[in-house]
C-alpha cells in the first residue's frame, strides 16, 4: 500500500494504543475473578471507564463498553425505549443517520409506533426548529410507517455524518428537543467525532455512542455513555458484567486499548483536527482540479476533518476505488453501506444529489499521520483512475 | 422524586440473581447506617432481597413498585 485514505473504515493504531492489546492479549485472567490474576485486568478496565467517560464528563460508572458502534447504537435505541416501557414507539431521525439506526428504528417501528425521518438541507444539516416540530407532534414520515401524532420517545441526533462529512450542531439539535419534547430520550451518535470534537456533558443528550476508530483504536471497539439517571435495559443480558446492562465476557485487550486511545485523543486532540483539516484542504484542492470533479457536502472548514467525498462526471465510484487500489491507495466508494448493492446512497439521494453523481461518489480519509507524499500519491491516482475510465466509457 | 439515599445500583433489566448481586456489590462499599436504593424491575426481588438483607443483617426500609420500576431502600448493618 502507497497511500492509505481509508480511516472511514480504520485507523492504523498508535503505538501506545498496539502495546495495550498485545500486554492484555497475553494475560491470563478474568477481571470478574476473585484471585490476583484478575486484579491487572479489572484495574485496566477501570482506567479505561476512566478515561473514556472523561469524553463527556460524567461519573466513571457511566460508560457501558459494548463491541464497536453499531452494538452500543442497537442498546441505546432498544435498551433505552424498553427500560422506558414503550410498546409502540415514536422514534424521530434523519435520513443521514447511521444505517443501524435506521435498521433498529424500523425493526421497532415495524407492528406498532412510527419512524418520522427530519428533512436535511443539500448540505445534510437538520434544522433544530424542523427537528423539535418532529418530535413534539407530526411531520413527514418514513414510508413504511404509518402516521401518528403522538410525541416522540427516542430521537436520533447523528453529531458527524459518515458519507458527506457534515457536522450537526448536536448541542444546539438536543436543546431544540428537550425543549419541545422533555420526554424524549435522546441518542447522540458521536462514533465520528469522538476524540476530534468535544462532547462535554454528552452535548445535552442522554446516551452517547462512541466508536473506537476515531480515536485510534480498533474499530470493534467502543461504548456507550450513559447521562447519570438516564434508565437502560441491557440488549446482550447475562451478569454483572457492565453493572448488568452488557453481559458477557470482557474484551480486556480491546476495552484498553480504547481507553489509551482515549487517552492520547483528549491529550492530542487540536494538533490531531488541525493536521487532518489540513489534509482535506490538500486533497481537495488536487481532487477538484480533476475536470468535472464535484465536492459533496460541506465546505472543508465545516465538515469533518480529514474527510473529503467527490464525484466525477461520466465513471462509476466503485471503479474508481478499485482503479486506485490497484495503484496500492487505499479509499472507499462514496458509501460503504450501499457498496454491492448496485444503488446510489440514501444518503446523497436525500440531500438532493443527482443519481449519477451519487454513483460516482468517492470517500477519501485521512488521519493524523497521513503524509503529504501519501495525498500526492492518492490525488494523481484519482486523477489518473477517472481519465482511464472515461476513456472507456462509450462517449 | 427519590427518597435520600447514599448510594444507588440500578438494575434495570437484569433479573435474580443480579440485583442481589449488584446490592451485596454496593453495600460493600458502603458504611454502617447509610442507605442503598436498588432499582429493578424483576417481581423476584420482593423475595429475594429481603431474604438476603435477613440473612446478612441490612434493614429493609422500603419496597414500592411505580409502574415497572421496584425501588427498595436497604439500610446498611
């Protein structure tokens, strides 16, 4: 591999965070056990609730560590509307929303209840004012659910977005709920922010999803954060593991690498967000001077850092990434939630972007350690995958 | 509103023996004469925390059921 523009998918790990899973992956010991080779474990993982509760600030028992993301979503959507006893739930989102909150909502929406999806502007923002008309009576609904007016009990507010890099303003979204909707509980997807954007007091919800990838650690890895009083049913039940709301085992090596990871996030955190923005200005700027290159989503100062997506006019995303991969650069198709299906993004389609941009979409990443030898590399890859096929295509 | 209490285990969706354990885990941390809340919503918790509070000397202050939610207020021997 020459240039590696995939940290969407995963970070090369740092060397801090590589030594915490080869030391705990060598140690024999259940941290639930009584005897002393236990204590090591056990000590590890409560540095690790330690260090990444200390993302939002709340108490160290506030951080349930599930594995990856897409688990500690499925137990705050599923977990938080069962230990609220709703039977037939109003969950509110957006159509820019992670696919497994989207699946989860429609799984549950699916007899009973209604999923109401927010409108997004072609940026991808949500308005708070739009937002809080949704949860707190009616508004435009999924198709496959039917209406209702009830108010909302969950709403999905989605801090960065994957695909096009948008940035909610996640504060100013969760105010806009509580205000019009107190009931409802409310799930900040924070796996592409943690570690780069603070997320102090859980930036007003009340459960917070956290990826390990973002900061620097495995991306199997992640957790839950859970506001103080906020009421939980666990979704993996067995024991005590996790204050009983995850039962199951430890993933000692993973829990400590995340809380290292951590860790070095919180310590590096400006340096790391103003090198990756200096990446997306870079790559950008090469990318655009491809003919017929768009860039989706916002403008680099306001997406994600790092993240760069782009369409060119007359090829296909997948054949790009794999023209690039060929050369050994490493990016992904514009979506890697649709990549084999043979469709365009839900996401693009619902910030209005026409199919055939939609399809040509490619996502570029960079991390805090990309070189700029590296963007060079992906930039003439690009430039050279898009001129081979379109000299292939029949004109 | 909640009764004061020191110390809180929520057990919420866990069912017996784990709210006795998440219990018998917190009083251990705890002083004599301070008060432990324990939330739950497994009916067996009306036999099995009392029983083990008898067995262990802690005082059962209270059990009251709102809806789901069992709150039992256990002051620690």
């Amino acid at each position: 591999m020459t240039a590696y523009l995939d940290h969407a998918s995963a970070w090369p790990l740092a060397e801090a965070v590589r030594a915490e899973l080869e030391r705990w992956n060598a140690h024999v010991g259940s941290p639930m056990a009584l005897h002393e080779a236990a204590r090591g474990p056990a000590e590890a993982i409560d540095a690790a609730r330690r260090d990444v509760v200390a993302l939002a600030g709340w108490p160290a028992e506030c951080v349930i560590f599930t594995a990856g993301p897409t688990e500690a979503r499925n137990l705050a959507i599923k977990g938080g509307l069962s230990a609220a006893g709703v039977d037939a739930p109003v969950i509110v989102a957006d159509p820019l929303a992670h696919s497994s909150s989207l699946a989860v909502a429609r799984t549950l929406t699916r007899r009973a209840g209604a999923l109401r999806l927010a409108p997004v502007d072609p940026l991808g923002r949500v308005s708070p004012a739009e937002l809080a008309t949704l949860a707190a009576s009616n508004g435009p609904l999924d198709v496959a659910t039917p209406e209702t007016t009830t108010p909302a009990d969950l709403v999905v507010i989605t801090h960065g977005q994957a695909e096009v890099g948008t940035i909610q303003d996640a504060a100013a979204l969760a105010a806009a709920v509580r205000a019009a909707c107190p009931d409802a509980l409310i799930v900040l997807d924070a796996e592409e922010t943690a570690g780069l954007m603070p997320l102090d007091d859980g930036l007003g919800a009340d459960l917070v999803v956290i990826g390990g990838r973002t900061l620097g650690a495995p991306p199997w890895t992640g957790a839950l954060l859970v506001r103080p009083g906020t009421r939980l049913h666990p979704l993996v039940e067995g024991g005590l593991e996790e204050g009983g709301k995850r039962g199951g085992a430890h993933d000692v090596p993973g829990i400590a690498a995340l809380g290292m990871a951590a860790r070095e996030a919180r310590a590096d955190r400006v340096a790391r967000v103003e090198r990756m923005r200096a990446c997306s200005a870079t790559l950008a700027e090469g990318l655009l001077a491809v003919p017929g290159t768009r860039l989706n989503g916002p403008a680099v100062p306001d997406r994600l850092p790092g993240h760069v997506q782009v369409s060119a006019e007359g090829v296909e995303g997948e054949a790009v990434a794999l023209a690039m991969a060929a050369r050994g650069v490493a990016v992904s198709p514009g979506s890697a939630c649709t990549f084999g299906a043979g469709k365009a993004s839900p996401v693009l389609e619902a910030m209005g972007l026409a199919d055939e941009a939609a399809r040509s979409a490619v996502l570029l990443t960079a991390g805090p350690a990309t070189t700029d030898a590296e963007m060079d590399e992906a930039v003439a890859a690009y430039a050279e995958a898009v001129a081979s096929l379109r000299g292939m295509s029949p004109a | 509103m909640s009764t004061p209490h020191d110390r809180s285990v929520d057990a919420l969706g866990t069912w017996c023996p784990v709210p006795v354990t998440m219990a018998r885990d917190a009083v251990a941390r705890m002083a004599p004469g301070e008060v432990l809340e324990v939330l739950a919503d497994d009916p067996m918790v009306f036999l099995d925390l009392p029983a083990w509070c008898h067995d262990h000397g802690h005082e059962v202050l209270s059990m009251e059921q709102r809806r789901d939610v069992i709150t039992s207020l256990i002051r620690v021997r």
